[in-house]
C-alpha cells in the first residue's frame, strides 16, 4: 500500500507537473520563429475525472465527476510554478534587518595610533573586519511580495487538482458522527482514515466545507494531516499531499467556482456595484448637506 502511494505521491517535487516528460520541447525549439509575431493567449482545456465515494464505514456507495479547468500540459508546469512561488513569496515577512558600520553604536575613537605600533591600521573598533562591527550588504526590511493575475491563480489551482485526481477519494460528511462522540479521540479519526484505506504515515489533506470541533480536535495530533475548507485552500497543501480527501460539498463548489462554465466576471461586476453603490450614497448625502447649507 505504501509502495503504490510513493509511486503517485503528488509531492512538490515529485508532481506529475513537474516531472520532465518527452512531449516537452526544448528552449531552442520554442523560441518563435519571427520576433513580431505577438504570442498566444493561455490556453485552458477540460477533462472529467470520476471519483468513487466512499461511506463513513468505508464501503463504495456511488461515485462523482470532477470537471475542472486545467492548463495545457505544455503550459502547465509553467502556470502552477508561477503560483505556487508568489505564494510562498508573498508568506516572506521581509523583517530580516542588519547595521551597517555607520548605524552600529560606538567606533567614534581610532583604536591606536596610526604609525609605530606594527599593526595594521584601523580607524574604528565598528569595521566590518572586527567581531562587533557593521555588516557588509546585510539584509534590510523589504517587500517580498509579487502579483499574480486573479484568472492565472485559479487555473494553477484547477490545475492541481485535475492532475490529482487519481490520488483523490470522496467520503461522505462524518462530521456527525464524530460529534456522536462523548469525547474527540484521535484514534478514532485514525481507524476511519484507516477504512478509507488512507495510511496516517502518508501527507493527506481533507478538503471539506466546514471543519467541525470534534473532527479538529480528534485529527489536529496527526502531522501529516491537512484540514482545508474554501477559505484556506492554497497550491501548496495540494501539491504537498499524497492523498486528496473530498466531501460531496466540496466537489459540487470545486466544479462550481473552478469548473469550466464557472465565469469570473460575475464576481468582478458585483465588486463594481458595490463600489458604485457606495460612492452614490457618498454622493446623494453630500448634496443633501450642501442643500441644508
């Protein structure tokens, strides 16, 4: 069982992504013959994958589809790559500071005269040469973080989740039988892994709607373990777990807000009212003011 899974293993770097295949071209030959030929808009293709699902008690009981965009293969190493740096970037607090000779306190006296001692010369005690003295080109605080377009990040997490998908089982929610419990117990979340035939020594990452107490509580001691829900899902777990864990919830709002009839300018016109519906009401009671006056 560990031996299949290490096989498929949906690791960083172990990724069906990432891992170099004979369909990809080298550099020399995807350089464009003709340097103003403008270049070719992203393209985005569809494949549905179905999913056994799986009761609480570990028996198949039906089985659901994932349509979802994914990139093209010759593209989607290079998608997933870009999303999944800008995020790790954007995490980097940029706090790192270092003093330079001018800002370390102190040094303000020649340490010993110039001439006739037989040492070297020095100027201050605060030279970089010395234990206690300033830092040559030492970090400084500074802003990590980069942009990434709203459409390119969807699609890196479509992606991933289309290629995992024969890493990936749906169970039925078993937040209610857990909360049946008089007390969480970790055991218990295992011996359900366990029917699931998920091994608790593999990265596993539960995709669910909402994280009830008694499941945080009774899976929050195993390591390897994940809980996501819509808010937290990010590239990284993702691509870094070797088993993908869903609820019917879950698929039906992956396919929804990542499938291919999902389109984004309907959330982006509704921001655009709110906006507009905010500056009119700034708008309608300053002229109501202004006719008070």
């Amino acid at each position: 069982m560990a031996t299949s899974a290490a096989s498929l293993s949906l690791s960083f770097f172990n990724s069906s992504i990432f891992l170099p295949s004979s369909s990809h071209k080298p550099l020399s030959a995807l350089a464009p013959k003709n340097s103003l030929k403008t270049s070719k808009p992203l393209s985005v293709s569809a494949e549905v994958a179905t999913l056994p699902v799986l009761s609480f008690t570990g028996d198949k009981v039906g089985e659901t589809f994932l349509d979802l965009k994914s990139a093209l293969p010759d593209t989607a190493r290079a998608v997933v790559h870009r999303a999944i740096i800008t995020d790790l970037q954007n995490k980097r607090r940029g706090t790192a500071s270092t003093l330079t000779r001018a800002e370390v306190s102190g040094g303000g006296r020649k340490p010993y005269p110039q001439k006739k001692t037989g040492r070297a010369r020095q100027g201050s005690t605060r030279t970089p040469l010395r234990p206690g003295g300033g830092v040559v080109f030492g970090p400084k605080p500074r802003d990590w973080s980069i942009k990434i377009n709203r459409k390119e990040k969807r699609l890196a997490i479509s992606t991933a989740v289309a290629s995992a998908a024969e890493n990936t089982i749906v169970v039925e929610d078993f937040s209610d039988e857990f909360e049946k419990l008089e007390k969480p117990k970790t055991t218990e979340f295992i011996a359900a892994m366990k029917r699931w035939g998920l091994d608790p020594k593999e990265k596993t990452t539960f995709l669910v709607t909402e994280v009830a107490n008694n499941v945080r509580l009774s899976s929050r001691n195993i390591g390897t373990l994940k809980m996501l829900t819509p808010r937290t899902l990010n590239l990284f777990d993702i691509l870094n777990a070797d088993k993908l864990i869903m609820t019917p919830e879950i698929v039906d709002y992956l396919n929804a807000r990542y499938g291919v009839d999902y389109d984004g300018e309907t959330e982006d016109e509704e921001e655009e009212e709110e906006e507009g519906g905010v500056e009119g009401e700034g708008t309608a009671a300053d002229e109501s003011s202004d006719a008070a006056e």
